[in-house]
C-alpha cells in the first residue's frame, strides 16, 4: 500500500511540472537577470572607465561606441586650417551677420578657411539673388547643405568621416546671429591653443529684442506689433544663456582672466578640436537627436576630456580676452521650436526637457551639474587695475550694444531697400515672416507641433 502511495505522489509531482504556468518560468528568468545584474560593478568599483562592458551595460561604464583610438594633437597658435559651420536661414539680420562674420575671418585666414552653411530653411534663392549674393556666395562657400534641423544634428551630415575632419586645426561652429567683429582672430587662436583644450569660446554678450504691447486705450488689446530693445530680461535658464540669468553671466567673459576652465559651454559658438567634434557627433550615445541638443552642453566638456585620457577640466575654456555678440533671434519656427512670436512652444519644451533627463541619465559619469570655473589670472595684476579693467569691461559691452544697434540699423535699411514691409521686419526680429494679420492675430498658434520620437 506504501509503495502505491508513493508511486501516486510521484505522478501527481510530474504532472503539475508539466502543467506549470509559463508566467513562473518568465519570473524565475527574470530573477536570475536581477541577481546578475546586482553582481555588476557598481559606480565607484569600475577601475578602468575606458573598459568596453559586455552587454547589459551599466549606466556608469563607457559604451563601446565611445572609445576612440587617437588623440587631438596640441593646437598650433597659427592654424594652418579652420572651418566654420553657420546653420542658416533666408533672415536679412541673420544674412548679413554671417557674411560679415565671414568676411572678418576670411580676410584674416584666406583660402586657409573653409566655410560650411546649412540652410535649414532648405532653400538658397535669397542668398543668391539678395544680398549677400550669388558671387559672394560662390566664392566664400565651400559645401552647402539644405536640410531642415538644428546645427549639432546637421553637423553630423556635414561631417561624414574623420580624416574630413582632421584638416583643420579647429572647427568654428558659429549661431547665424552672432557677431565676432570685435574679435582679433590672431591672438584669439593663440589664447584658444594656450588652453589646450578641447571645446573653447569667447565670452558672450547677449542681447535680446523682445515684443512689446502697444500703449493703446483699449485695455483689452494684446496685439503685438512693437518691438524695443531690452539688455537685461527675466527669461527661462532651460533655453540656454538669456539676458540676466545665470547661465549668461556665467558665459561672460571677465577680463582679468587669461582663460577660465569651465564645466559647460553653451552651443551658440563652441570651437573645436577636429578629434573631439568627431567624438561628439559620431560617438555620443544618446547625446541629441535630429529636434533636441538640450543636455549637451551639460556633458560634452568632460566626455571629450574623458575620451582623450585628460582631466575633466582641460575639456572647456572660455577665452576671456574675447567678446562676441549674441543677438538672440528665435528663428528656429520650422521645427516648431519657438511659436511666431519668438516663444518657446509647450511642446517643443516638454519634448526638449524629456530629452535633456535622458542624456543626464546615459552620462552620469559626465554630467556637469552645478556650474563650476577657474579663471587662470593674468599675472602681476594690482587691485586697482583689476577694477580698472572691470570697468573697461563695462564700456566694451556698451561699444558692443552699440554696435549691434547700428547693424539692426543697417539690415532694416537692406531689407526696405528689397521691399520688406515694416510688418514684415517687426515680426522678422523673432524669427518669423509673418503677414500683417498673422501679427495682429491672437493669439498666434504654434507654427508646428513636435512629434516625440
């Protein structure tokens, strides 16, 4: 009787193993996964940050992708090469900001400089037959692409190999409206080679045009039709350097420093060495897409160091002794960044923040955090002459404002004179040709809507 018993218990063992739902197989599985990847290295146990990890890989360890087998070689302070990359559109500010910009540095490096424009308007016809002109045009350009998006992404498809890349010394990457007329090439390059580092930029000035409410009798009426001058503005740190914030007076540049070495430089006007650009666009994991760079500037001057076997403080500098003028047009209407009156969308700022949290979370090794510079100070400076150049510093910036008030000046006139109506002009100053009831109407809807990928 024993033995029945038992062999009947056996039976019913068996058959309750073969009836065994396949929801326990899958968790036991996915119990032995967690314990493995509890076993992993955590953060501060991985010794070798350049050890390529066998798949799943932790946050923490570099990824295969970015390993690079070379190094930048030190900057020359007279390049034998440079390249400027201009995204642009058919924006008469932003047209004559560019040739100008361009001139400045071809007459300084003549055939030595090689200029890239990526139309992202994905058109040329106004730059050939406006100003600046088909021959200015054909003899300044070297490679145009037409293409909508934004100058990082774009860059990528400028810049297909890294031999292309290596013949230049650096790699300008300029905003259409940014102004470096001030800027004495020759000893910028100097300072930018001293640095030896990786990702340099002048300090910045930036100066906003916003939209003013006209003074009229009806309370009611929101119409949007003037623009003023504004050198200081409370505006959102998430877009980048904006007049009065934080991250603007941090891209400043204080004259008493030879160069600072800094943690973050913002996208409207890094210069390159050719290795690390390559290593930005063609081996960042997860660093942008082809609608968002937003994180970028928070993690790449560590990674390109990082890359490079350097301290994470050689990968940024900013060049004090230099100013360039940002004008701030919001242009970016065509992939529905900024809505007609120059305002970032809802949906671009969601998608965009979104994007931002995912970089932080792929380059936590890199990520800058908390804004941190060391200036490296000229020697032998008294306290009083330390004041006297702060001061200096101030008159620059009021020469700057100056300027850039008359080149307004002078692109209005340009524009009048190829029968661009004052309506047009005034909505032009945030980056979008609107017609007169496009201005007037309210509200003005989001020109486009961001699709997340």
């Amino acid at each position: 009787m024993r033995i029945i018993i038992l062999v009947l218990c056996l039976a019913h063992v068996v058959k309750s193993l073969r009836l065994r739902p396949s929801w326990d197989k899958s968790q036991e599985e996915s119990g032995r996964r967690r314990k493995s990847q509890e076993a992993a290295p955590q953060p501060e146990e991985i010794k070798n940050e350049k050890a390529i990890v066998a798949s799943p890989i932790p946050e923490t360890a570099p990824r295969p992708e970015e390993s690079i087998d070379e190094r930048d070689i030190p900057a020359s302070p007279d390049p034998k090469k440079v390249c400027v990359v201009i995204a642009v559109a058919n924006h008469p500010e932003c047209k004559l900001h560019t040739s100008s910009n361009i001139n400045h540095l071809r007459a300084h490096f003549g055939d030595r400089l090689d200029v890239i424009l990526m139309h992202y308007d994905e058109q040329t016809i106004g730059w050939m037959e406006q100003l600046p002109g088909k021959a200015w045009y054909t003899k300044n350009v070297q490679k145009s692409i037409m293409k909508k998006g934004l100058k990082i992404p774009l860059m990528k498809e400028a810049f297909s190999s890294k031999e292309e890349m290596q013949q230049y010394d650096w790699i300008w990457a300029l905003d259409e409206d940014t102004d470096i007329l001030s800027i004495n090439l020759e000893t910028m390059f100097k300072d930018a080679a001293a640095t030896e580092a990786f990702i340099v930029v002048p300090g910045e000035l930036t100066i906003q045009w916003e939209w003013k409410p006209e003074q009229q009798t009806n309370t009611n009426s929101k119409s949007l039709t003037k623009v003023s001058w504004a050198g200081t503005s409370a505006s959102d740190a998430s877009l980048g350097c904006q007049p009065g914030d934080s991250q603007c007076r941090f891209a400043a540049a204080d004259r008493k420093c030879k160069f600072t070495r800094v943690n973050f430089i913002e996208v409207t006007a890094p210069m390159f060495r050719p290795l690390a650009l390559y290593t930005v666009l063609h081996n960042c994991y997860d660093c942008f897409d082809d609608l968002s760079i937003w994180g970028l500037s928070s993690m790449w001057c560590s990674f390109v160091a990082r890359l490079q076997d350097k301290e994470a403080s050689f990968g940024c500098a900013r060049l004090d002794q230099h100013k360039f003028v940002h004008s701030n047009i919001k242009t970016m209407t065509n992939i529905g960044k900024y809505d007609a009156r120059g305002k970032i969308t809802s949906e671009y700022k969601a998608y965009a923040s979104d994007r931002k949290n995912q970089v932080k979370k792929a380059h936590p090794l890199d990520w800058s955090g908390a804004l941190k510079q060391t200036c490296v100070e000229i020697e032998g400076l008294t306290k009083e002459e330390k004041a006297q150049i702060f001061v200096q510093g101030q008159q620059d910036n009021e020469a700057l404002e100056l300027q850039a008030k008359e080149s307004k000046a002078k692109a209005k006139a340009q524009a009048a004179a190829q029968g661009l109506s004052d309506e047009d002009w005034g909505a032009l100053l945030t980056g979008a040709q609107l017609t007169r009831a496009r201005v007037a109407a309210e509200p003005l809807p989001d020109q486009a809507k961001v699709v997340a990928k």
